[in-house]
C-alpha cells in the first residue's frame, strides 16, 4: 500500500485477499475518515479470540453476505478494530498480529512492546 506504514516503519503489506479484508475491503488494514471502527490490526483468528469477540457483542464467525462478510475461522486474517484487539489483550484473548500488515496508527493506541508479545510466525 504505497504511502502507508506499518507499525515497524516499513511499508503496509496487505493482511488479507482470502476473506478480503480491511476497511475498504482492499485486503490491507488502512483507514480513513469514515472507518469509525479503526480497522488497522491485521490479526490472525483463534477459537477463543471469536468466541471473545462474540461474547462481546461482535460476530466475526458468522456470514452476513449483504456486507460480503464470509464469516471467519481460526486461521483467518482479518483486520481488526485496534480498540477490541486492545481489550483483547487486557483480557488475555488477544490474537497473533501481523506485524508487516498492521497500520502504524495502531501505536496510537496499543504499544509495539505488546504487539511484538503476539507476533504471529
């Protein structure tokens, strides 16, 4: 994604085509000024993550084809708010994140030290 950084300081690298992902469902986690949610985690999908996420009001396992939402499974990734990634991690939940593929917005937010903590490999 030219002009875009990622939380390392490289260029963004896209999260996603298989679910296409990201806010402007491009398959990379930007942003922008409509994207209320701040989707810039690109963040791999466990079972409990989902089960996290549903409990808390956010279905991310269920399709909902009117928004080309295909519903995610463990394995998947999928650019996450950076504020329920964040109450992820209080909660102990907290995904693998891509590194390469996470918006550098998100170090408004959530420390590169915790980041780090859930690089997926």
């Amino acid at each position: 994604m030219a002009g875009a950084s990622n939380v390392l300081g490289t260029e963004l690298q896209p999260c996603s085509f298989d679910p296409m992902t990201g806010f402007f469902r491009d398959g990379c986690c930007r942003t922008g000024v409509d994207d209320h949610g701040m989707h810039l985690v690109c963040a791999r999908m466990t079972e409990d993550f989902l089960k996290f996420s549903r409990a808390r009001g956010n279905d991310l396992s269920t399709p909902v084809p009117q928004y080309q939402f295909p519903g995610l499974k463990p394995g998947d990734q999928w650019c996450l708010c950076v504020l329920r990634w964040k109450e992820a991690l209080e909660a102990g939940m907290a995904p693998e994140v891509v590194l390469e593929s996470t918006h550098i917005s998100t170090l408004e937010f959530v420390d590169l030290e915790d980041l780090q903590a859930h690089r997926a490999v």
